[in-house]
C-alpha cells in the first residue's frame, strides 16, 4: 500500500502536479490549507486519471467504503461543531463516489486555538476519518483510494 502511494505521488507529480507531497507512514498525504494542489483543477483531476493505477480499486470506492466513509466524515464534523468550530460543514459527494470537506483557512480560521484543540480532539475522537486539517495542513486518506480536500 504505501510503495503504491509513493508511486501515486511521483506520478501525479509527472503528470502536472509539481507540489504533490509524498505520503507520510501509513500513505496517507499531508496538504497545506493555504496552498498546494487543488483536487479540483482540470490539471489535477487529468493527472488522477493518469495515475488511477496506483489506487486502490482505481480510484473508486466500493458502495460500502463510500458508506463508511461518510459515515466517518460526518462524526467527524458533528465532533468539530462539539467542540465549538461551528461553521465545521458536513461533507460533500465527490464525483468518485467518495466524500470530502472543502475547507479554507478563512472561512474556519485554521489557526485559531478552538479550532486546533478541536482537531487535536477529534482526531483521536474519529481515527478512521483520516484526519483534520490541523496548522495550516489538511490530510487525505489514500486508503480510502482517493485524496480528501478538506
């Protein structure tokens, strides 16, 4: 799992990304709030399919794991809006069948103390959800065959 994440990220980064990051332990991949790529540009979107290869069932999650997923994402923004991050939004489809947040560090404000002790709370509240954008960063779950925007 984690040399196909290595080999996701050297390819995303052949084909058009330069500022993919390399997975960290685990394969999941780290992104900064304020920069980085953006899942959404046509750059990045053709560069996913050119890589599709790398993920796991091609970069499309089963019925189920979409399930879980949005069942993980959804404890996971109804644990931030507990802890006093109020605007946290729930998540949204992606066109994968997946599920993300789209997150911006103006409309939450990131770096604020509630929002970093949230995070810091509800990621050990919600392990399987992949994480919280935390310090100027957001992570994405390769497991779950796709990159999260959160």
């Amino acid at each position: 799992m984690e040399k196909d994440a290595l080999e996701f990220s050297k390819c995303m980064r052949t084909h058009g990304v330069p500022e993919f990051p390399d997975p960290e332990n685990g394969g999941r991949f780290v992104f900064n709030v304020t920069g980085g790529p953006n899942p959404d540009s046509p750059e990045f979107k053709a560069a996913q399919d050119a890589c599709r290869r790398y993920m796991p069932d091609g970069g499309n999650p089963t019925p189920e794991q979409s399930s879980k997923d949005k069942a993980q994402l959804l404890d996971l923004a109804k644990c931030m809006r507990s802890h006093g991050v109020t605007g946290f939004p729930d998540p949204t489809s992606r066109a994968n069948g997946g599920w993300g947040f789209t997150i911006t560090q103006t409309s939450l404000h990131v770096t604020s103390p509630t929002y970093q002790e949230a995070a810091q709370a509800c990621q050990k509240s919600v392990p399987g959800a992949g994480g919280v954008p935390c310090g100027g960063k957001r992570r994405g779950r390769y497991e779950a065959a796709r990159v999260r925007r959160c």
